[in-house]
C-alpha cells in the first residue's frame, strides 16, 4: 500500500519538501499510546488520503520487527510522516519514500528466505529501495497489519486515485476494469497490476485514431504509436510555433515600428490606494519581458527622491534603490532597450538629485546624447539599442504652456484629464473628502475645476495644500533632467494633422484610455499613421482604484506601443498582454503588422474591410485538468472550453462548446466552432476552459492566448496556464487548427 499509494500521487507533490521532511523533529510526532495531538494533515488532505483507513493507519504507527539475523530481532515503532513523503522510525533517520522501489509481501528477500521462520509469510514484508542501500525486512504484529504497508491497492483505494487526478468514473466501469487487472483475484492490484490498470485509463483512442489513420501498414523504421503522442505532448506538438518561441523578428526598425511590452505604477504590487510600493516588483515585470517601466517621483526626505502613488496610502520606496534594481534586472531576460516613464512630481533640486543618480548608477547604459549614425528623422531601432536604458521625460525647449511655464509630466497628465468630462464628479466626490488621498490625475485637482483657478480657492472654503511651494516647483524641470531626455520628450498631442515642419520622432505622447478610444473612434487613420512615426503611451484612468487593467487590444488595432498595464493585477487583459509578447523570445518588442507602420497606410481599426480569413477550431479532448476544490475530495469540474478572438471590433467574437459532466481527467467533446477575420495580422486567439456552474458564474480553470500568426495548424495540444500565468503542466487542451486565407 505504502509505496503503491506513493507512485499514484507523486504527480502532485504536497508543501513540504524532502529536505524538511528529514528535518522534521521526532519530539513533534504523538506518542505510541496516541497521547500527543500531531499537527493537521495539510499535504495528505490536499492529495484526498486522509480518509483511506491504510493512511490513517500508518500515520498512527505500528510496531514492526526489524530482522537483521536469526537472533536480531528489534521491534520498533514506523510512522508516515504527516507530508506524506517520509517514514519516521525510533534511532534512525526518516526513510523517503521517493526512496523506496518496492515493498514486497511474504519472504520475498534474501533475509527472510534465510532468518524470517519464525514469523509466518502473510506478517513478512521487506522494503527493497533504489540503489545500493541494503533491503529492510519487518514482520509485523497480524497479516493484517503487514497489509497496510504492502503496495497492494484495494477497490476502494483505486477510486481515491481517481478522485486525486480529477476524474469520477462510474463504479461499474471503473469496477470491471479493476477485476480485468486483477490477476492474482485477491482484490488489491500490485505491481504490474496497477501499471496496467492505469495504462488503460490512461489511453488516448482519438490519439490512436489518428495513427492509424495516417501510419498505413508498412511502419518499418517509421515512429510509433508511443513516439506519435509523445511528439505530439513535445514543443512540436504545441500549439505555439516553436519557431516564434525566440527573437525571429527583425529587430533594425525604429522603435515606433514595435508594439512595447509597458508596465502601469510598476512600483506596485497591490492596489494604488494602500498597496504595498515595492523594488521587487520591477524585478517582476523585468521577468515578465517589460521594456517600459513607470517611476512615479516625489519629494522624500534628506534631499532624497522617493516613489509612491501620490496622496495614497501606498508605501514609499527610494528612487535610487529603484535605479539600482534596475541596473541589476533590467536585461536579465531581454537585450532590447529598456524606458524609464518617469513621472515627476518634485521640485528642482531632487530633480536633480534623480537625474545625478541616474548617471551614476546606470553608466554607460543610459542614454544621454544622440547616436553619432541615427538619421534624426526616425527613431533608432532596438538593436541599435541593446542593453542601453532610455529616459522618458520633459524636454525643456519645447515644453513651454501658454504662460511661458515649463510644464512636468505630471502637469501635462493632469491637465489632459482635466479635459475628460468623465472624471468631473469623481474629482468632486474626492474634493469634498478631502484632497489629499486621490490617484493619480485626480489628486490636487485645485488648479481648476469647480473652484476655478487658484485665485477662486476661497470662494469653495477650501486652501491648497502647498505650505512649502514644493507642488508650485514641480511644475518645472530642471536641465539636468531635461538633458536625459533623448529619444523619448515628453509631448502633449494637441493635434494629428501632419505639420508643416519635418517629423520630430522623439516625442512621445502620454494619453489616458478615454482619450486614445476617443481619438481611435475620432481620428481612425490619422492616428494609424501617426503611431506609424511616434510612440504613443496609454495608461489606465486614475478611477481605477482597484488597480483594474483596461483591454490593450484597441490600442494595439491603431498601432499604440506603450501600452502600459497594472501587471500586478490578473485578468484577461493580462493574458492578453502576456499572449500579445509571447514570441519573439518574450524579448519585450513585437513588430508591428506592416499596416501599422507604413506612414501613408490608409488603414482604420474601425473600418478594416472584408472578411479575409477563416479559422476553424475543433475542440477534442482535455487532459488532467485540475481540481478547483481541493479541500472536496469529490469535487469534479464540469468543464467547458471557450475560444475568443480579441483583435479590430469586427473581428472580436467567442464562441463555446458544451460541458462535459463530472470529467477533469480526460473530457470530449469533438466540436467545431469557426470564426470569419478581417484582419487577421492583430488577432489574438484565447482559449479558455471553465467549469460550468447553473446556479452562479463559471469557474475559470485555465487559460492559454497567442497570437494568431504564431498558431500552428493541424493537431496540437495547448498547455494551459493558471489566472496568474504560470504553468498548470500536465493540463492540456487536444484540438484541430485551420487557418484558410483568401
């Protein structure tokens, strides 16, 4: 049982490691009366064992004879171990079951064979482990306790394993099958036996079907049923183009021509009202692939900038250890140029303080001057770039307001916001608790609003909350941080018609969501090719307390690169982006369709013409998909798979197949569900399994997106991943892809 019980989970490893599981200290197991409440069962509860009569068993220990001769003969008392992994035994170190190749029943050994006469068969067990170590020959008090340590499964214990790897199978079938493995007829598999019995529930007949199908009879030197579903489970097998998984893009167009993995209040790793701010969470996005990082800089204390989402609750995190950490992350995963969004909200002198410590702790690897070969009509391009950091900020020549003032970024943000009717009642609302703890671009709204300009403060009884000047200084830049903006100055977008003056590429202009869906609705075309020669930075509203993400599809339909989201906050949107900079080596840059970025394109998001292509999905199977209760041994996802295209509005669709019923283990479905694309280049195909539920909202199960021009077609297994991101390996869609293009 010991060892039987171990193999079938080991699949799912429980918390604690071996490591810690041979550390565990004696003194914390019960005694042998039982006297000693032990600490819950955590591990074993997860894997659905705590209610197997054998488990609960051992767990309280028996009292075996350890045989080393004709007249050694040592009794000592055997424990599992609440992980689960480890056996406790008095005056030696735990075994590891991991350890254990077999237990054997009778006299099985060469030991029992010589020295075990004395105790009859059915009490002898001998535990052979992997490698040289010598086999550990016990006999235990009755046959039936020498049963609860053998690696015999019973009926019952074969429905537990079920139960753990997700599947309910009806107990007639499931029965039969049972007494087909049984060979011995004793009522317990072993060995071979559950081998077998797993082989056949592990079989994949539409996997079969499709060998046979295609393999024809002289197979002599050709691959085999077992290689065909091993290729097919391979990076080969996968839906993502192994081709696409490193950098296969050219990298020598200007910058403007990449869509630009862009990370939202990087600083944060909660909401931006009272999360947490920290530096570990630009270690985070680096790995992630983000190339465009925000800093949202105020005054701090000793002449120290610091970062931290203004008039919050957020805490508060030193501007240099930030440049630290990104010197130390930055090109950890990515060789592509790396920005600094800063947002600047401090006065002169720890303006320059910030661009002091930029210099000195990135060196040579930030930007300060033009390169000597960069034709001054385009941006350089990301090779042109490698490992070097460029600063987005206020460039003073060009960056007078209408007074004469030198406007900051933080300025030019509020003041476009200002101009949003959206947020006129929230600021409001916020004005009448209190100044001082609204977001970004909703805070110190008192240059204007209701109350007017700064001269109308009284008439509302309220006073601006600037004793010492500081907001007043903040609306300048200082030259030393004004010189570090090379490729990347600042620049409101006042309007889309072509200037008469030739290009300048190096602005960069910072819009709210509300306003780049407006100018997407708005200007169409002229957004189109002024993304074509300009980066373009979009960011979540500031009434997105909760840290909510908006969907970047729309801003990448009208060639946006700066896209910038909380990737602190799961969602689809999330998903979305991490499909968006799955290939090209996750590098962070992805070139743009050549639609996009043709400066004369007629192209239009809103208006993309007819349908051009036709992709057909038929959903198969599912394998092992995980339980979304662990705490309920019996609880079995009901699952269903949608697939969504995110891509222009016309194109956007999701489609679903049925459910299948009290089935996480291996689910079918053999349905197909077509989608008509007009533009095709931008689509991103997600797909999604969830369970369903009749009562209350389905449960997201798992998830896997990319883009449309990186799927393979044929048959392919699609690895999903969690809400996270991360990997739920073994979980696998099995599905049929067809891409037609007219």
């Amino acid at each position: 049982m010991l060892c039987g019980r171990w193999s079938s989970c080991r699949g799912r490893q429980p918390e604690m490691s071996p490591v810690s599981a041979q550390v565990a200290a004696p003194v914390a197991l019960p005694s042998p009366d039982g006297g000693t409440k032990r600490p819950g069962l955590r591990a074993l509860k997860k894997m659905g064992l705590t209610e197997d009569e054998d488990v609960r068993a051992m767990l309280r220990g028996s009292r075996l004879c350890k045989i080393r001769s004709r007249t050694w003969h040592k009794e000592r008392l055997y424990r599992l171990q609440e992980d689960g992994l480890s056996v406790w035994f008095q005056r030696s170190i735990p075994l590891l079951v991991q350890h254990i190749e077999a237990v054997r029943e009778g006299h099985q050994s060469e030991g029992l064979r010589r020295f075990g006469g004395a105790f009859a068969p059915s009490r002898c067990l001998t535990i052979a482990f992997k490698g040289r170590r010598k086999n550990l020959d016990l006999a235990a008090p009755t046959a039936e306790e020498a049963q609860r340590w053998d690696s015999k499964m019973s009926f019952k214990e074969i429905k537990s394993l079920l139960r753990m790897v997700n599947v309910d199978m009806n107990d007639m079938y499931a029965y039969r099958l049972f007494k087909e493995c049984d060979r011995s007829n004793n009522e317990r598999l072993e060995g071979t036996e559950t081998e077998e019995f797993l082989r056949r529930l592990l079989k994949r007949p539409e996997l079969e079907d499709i060998f046979h199908r295609y393999s024809g009879e002289d197979r002599h030197e050709l691959m085999t049923l077992d290689g065909f579903m091993m290729y097919l489970l391979s990076p080969e097998g996968a839906a993502l183009d192994s081709a696409h998984t490193c950098v296969f893009q050219d990298m020598d167009h200007p910058l403007s021509h990449y869509f630009i993995s862009s990370s939202h209040n990087t600083y944060l790793t909660d909401s931006q009202i009272g999360g947490p701010s920290s530096t570990e969470a630009y270690v985070r996005a680096f790995a992630q692939g983000c190339r465009c990082v925000e800093l949202d800089c105020w005054e701090g204390p000793g002449g120290e900038p610091i970062i931290y989402h203004g008039h919050t609750l957020t805490s508060k995190i030193l501007f240099r250890d930030v440049v630290q950490v990104v010197r130390d992350h930055a090109f950890t995963l990515s060789p592509y140029p790396v920005i600094l969004s800063l947002e600047n909200h401090c006065g002169l002198e720890q303006q320059a303080a910030m661009a002091r410590h930029l210099c000195t702790i990135l060196g040579d690897m930030l930007v300060t001057q033009a390169l000597d070969s960069q034709n001054p009509e385009e941006l350089p391009s990301p090779e042109q770039l490698k490992g070097r950091i460029l600063v987005k900020g206020k460039k003073l020549p060009d960056a007078q307001s209408e007074d004469g003032r030198m406007l900051s970024d933080w300025e030019e943000e509020e003041e476009e916001e200002e101009e949003e009717g959206e947020v006129e009642a929230e600021r409001q609302r916020r004005w009448v608790s209190g100044p001082g703890w609204a977001g970004k671009g909703l805070g110190t709204r008192w240059r204007s609003g209701q109350c007017g300009r700064e001269s109308k403060l009284e008439g509302c009884g309220l006073e601006p909350a600037d004793p010492t000047g500081l907001i007043s200084q903040a609306k300048q830049i200082s030259p030393e941080l004004s010189a570090l903006a090379v490729y990347c100055c600042a620049s409101r977008l006042r309007t889309l018609c072509p200037p008469p003056a030739p290009p300048q590429p190096c602005q960069v202009s910072s819009l709210s969501e509300h306003k780049a869906k407006k100018l997407i609705r708005e200007a169409g075309n002229n957004f189109v090719r002024h993304n074509a020669r300009h980066l373009t930075r979009v960011y979540p509203l500031g009434l997105r307390m909760n840290s909510a993400n908006y969907s970047p599809q729309e801003m990448w339909n009208s060639g946006c690169q700066l896209v910038a989201l909380n990737f602190q906050t799961p969602g689809y949107e999330m998903d979305l982006n991490a499909g968006r900079f799955l290939i090209n080596g996750q590098c962070g840059y992805v070139l743009k369709p050549a639609c996009l970025r043709q400066p004369d394109t007629n192209f239009d998001p809103e208006c993309p013409g007819p349908p051009r292509t036709t992709l057909t999905i038929q959903v198969l199977t599912a394998q092992q998909l995980p339980k979304l209760n662990a705490e309920k041994p019996n609880s079995i996802v009901d699952p269903l798979v949608r697939v969504e295209i995110h891509g222009v509005p016309a194109d956007c669709a999701r489609k679903e197949t049925n459910y299948v019923l009290n089935n996480g283990f291996n689910p079918r479905w053999g349905q197909t569900l077509q989608f008509q694309l007009r533009a095709p280049e931008l689509v991103l195909v997600r797909f999604v399994v969830e369970d369903y539920d009749t009562t209350s909202p389905n449960d997201f199960v798992g998830q896997f997106t990319l883009p449309l021009h990186s799927l393979k077609q044929g048959y392919r297994h699609i690895h999903l991943l969690s809400k996270d991101g991360t990997s739920l390996s073994p979980a696998t869609l099995f599905v049929h892809i067809r891409v037609q293009y007219s």
